[in-house]
C-alpha cells in the first residue's frame, strides 16, 4: 500500500492523542487556577465574617470604620447574605432588578440563600449572649467563569480541529482529483498517437493484395478497437462523464461476455436478475465496463483462476444517508459474488485505497478507481457488502435509474 494510506491510521491516532494531551493539560492546570482563586475567596470571606464580628462587637467608631470601608465595602464581586438564621439581614453583591417589589426581592433572596447553602457552609458571626448570625456565600462571576472556560475552551478547540480535518480532507481529495484527471487525460493524449499509426497500419494492409483475407489484420482490427475504448475510458475520466439510460442487463452481459473470453476457462461466469430484463440505468458504458472488468479481474485473482462468478441484478432501497442533490429515488444494485479468498473485516474499506494490493506486482489501483468511476461520475455506491476468509466475497454496486 502506498505510504501515506498505510500511516493515515496511526495520524489520526497520534493527532487525536496530542489532541487529549492539550485538552487533559489545559483541564488540569485550569483547575489549579480555580482551586487557587477559591481558596483566596474563602479567605476573603472568613475575613469578612471577623470583619463584621468585629464591627458588631466593637465600640471604637474610627476603627470599625477603617474596617468598614477596607474590608466590608471593599468586596465587590463576591456575592454575601448574613442571616441571623431565621430572617436575612443583609445582602451584598446580589443582583436584584430595580422593578421588583418587596416581596419578589425577598423571595429572589430566598432562592439565592437556598444557592448559597448548597456551595458552601455558613460562616458564624458571634453576637454575644450567646447570638450569632451566619454568613452565607458562593463563588463569585469570575470564579464561575473561570471553572467553565476548560469547556469552553475545548469544545473551541474541538470545532477547530474539526473544519481543520475537513478543510484538509477536501484539499486533499481536491488534489487526488487533479491527478487523476491529469494522469487520465494525459494517458488519454499519449494512446491517441500510436493509435492513428495502428489504424493507418490496418487499412494498408486490408488494402494490400499480400495480406488480404489475412486473420491477422482482423485481430489487429479487434485490438485496436480495444485500445479506442481504453482511450476513451481515460477520456471520460479526464472530463465530465455523459450518462445515458442504458439497458443494465444487457450491458452487463455484454462486459461479461467480453471478459469471459479472456479469463480462465474454469471461471464460471452467471447473470441472475430479479428486474425486468429490460430495466434502464443511468450509466456511461465504457466506465460501467471498465468497473466491472477490474472487480471481476480481481475475483478471478482471488480465487487463483479457478471459481465462480455470479452476477446478481436486484432493486434497492435508497437510504436517506446516500440521497444527493438531484438524485433520482430510485436505485439498482450488482451484486458480484466470488468463491475466491475473501477479505479480512479490518481490511474491507483499505482494498478501495490507492496502492492497496496482494498481488507482488500489482499497483493497487483498480477498486480505487472503480469506486471513484461509481461515486463521483454515477453519484451511485461501491463498497463490499460481505466478505468471509475462505469463501468469498461480495461487491455490490448501486446505480441510479
């Protein structure tokens, strides 16, 4: 397999890996701000509570003023009620709407002292004879805020790699199309020179009393036309395919029939159907051809030239994950069943990887092309629809109609 497929897996793994690194370690060191800034805020408050315990409790004016204005009013943003256990006395850093009446404004305090009796347990202020009231607190916006950024700030980080993730795989599979449509047309361009030779070649020697009635200037005849529908296969890859409404039996059996001559005579070739025999697709045939070739090629290697083939025509229906922009509602499937080796189930999506093959000189390059043919030029489906080692494996192929 080329390289770059081969480590797509262990990227991915390694990129989600430091992907957690950074989220674990942004978590954590957060959690070490909140837990600092928590602890200065309790400190905050138990200075308070010996605040207000000392101004109750104190007879000099111009120190329980100091105290007042440099530590009572001096908190800001740590919300504060003091309660004498029944009743609440006092509130500070509260929001309360300037539109509620005194009875709404109670209740807001209320649900707010029932808030604060949750997060923290209250803090004693002693009276004297034996009174007390009770500070009740919770954290302050700031500390809220900070202990929800790690989320925050993941679930940005998430987004990000995502559209990254996306934005490379539509670059590379924009890249991946130009090669393949530069490589399809400059084959394309490269066969058509040795062709015109070849059909020169051909009709001088029909002409020529020496090789007239010849069988060799029939087959030479017959390759050339191989090699015009070869050309025209890249031509049609290296531009915007034409699908007509072809009839699908027929034309299966007809890239069957053609193939079936050049294979092993102990390959058993057979067409089921379960449609009328006239049912239409909307297919390009020399492509269609071409993807039917390379996968039945690829069975007949599998199953070491000795096995069977069979074709199974068969209407499906269209899942809602497979519906494109005009699309027609209506699909049909090839089912093209093999006795040959078949394919373990963690390599069942890599045999569509360019570079993937078993064989020591293949290239690797027929199913990533038929799949490309199927889904980008047929807007229809490629993939394997069961496989089992030993016994076989099943190609399906979901066409539009």
């Amino acid at each position: 397999m080329i390289p770059i497929y081969d480590q797509k897996s262990r990227l991915k793994i390694l990129i989600a890996v430091l992907a957690l690194l950074v989220g674990a370690a942004t978590v954590i060191y957060t959690n070490l701000l909140v837990q600092r800034v928590s602890k200065r805020e309790q400190q905050q408050i138990q200075l308070y509570a010996k605040a207000q315990e000392f101004i109750i409790n104190s007879e000099m004016e111009s120190n329980t003023l100091f105290v007042f204005n440099e530590i009572i009013d001096a908190n800001a943003t740590i919300p504060v009620i003091l309660s004498d256990g029944q009743n609440i006395v006092s509130a500070k850093n509260v929001d309360l709407p300037a539109h509620l009446s005194e009875a709404d404004s109670l209740a807001t305090l209320q649900h707010e002292l029932a808030l604060m009796q949750q997060q923290h347990p209250p803090i004693v202020v002693k009276l004297g004879a034996g009174l007390n009231n009770y500070i009740y607190y919770r954290d302050s916006q700031l500390l809220r805020q900070l202990r929800t950024y790690p989320l925050v700030q993941l679930v940005v980080i998430g987004c990000l790699a995502i559209i990254a993730y996306f934005a490379f795989s539509s670059s590379r599979r924009a890249e991946q199309n130009r090669v393949w449509v530069g490589l399809a047309k400059e084959t394309a361009h490269q066969l058509g020179t040795p062709l015109s030779s070849l059909v020169g070649w051909q009709n001088y020697l029909r002409d020529s009393d020496r090789f007239k009635d010849e069988p060799i200037v029939e087959e030479l005849g017959k390759d050339i036309r191989r090699l015009e529908i070869i050309t025209e296969r890249f031509s049609n890859i290296g531009s915007v395919p034409v699908l007509k409404d072809e009839n699908l039996y027929q034309t299966t059996r007809n890239a069957i029939e053609y193939l079936q001559s050049r294979v092993s005579k102990k390959v058993v070739f057979k067409i089921e159907t379960d449609l009328p025999y006239d049912t239409p697709a909307r297919i390009n045939v020399p492509l269609f051809d071409w993807v039917v070739e390379n996968i039945c090629k690829n069975a007949v290697d599998a199953m070491d030239g000795r096995g069977s083939i069979t074709l199974h025509l068969r209407r499906v229906r269209v899942r809602r994950s497979w519906y494109r922009r005009g699309a027609p509602p209506r699909q049909v499937a090839i089912d093209i069943t093999d006795t040959g080796k078949g394919i373990p189930k963690n390599k069942l999506e890599s045999v569509f990887l360019p570079g993937y093959t078993t064989k020591k000189r293949g290239w690797g390059l027929g199913l990533a092309l038929a799949r490309r043919i199927i889904d980008n030029y047929h807007e229809g489906r490629l993939f394997v629809k069961w496989s089992e080692v030993g016994r076989g494996t099943t190609f399906r192929l979901v066409l539009n109609q």
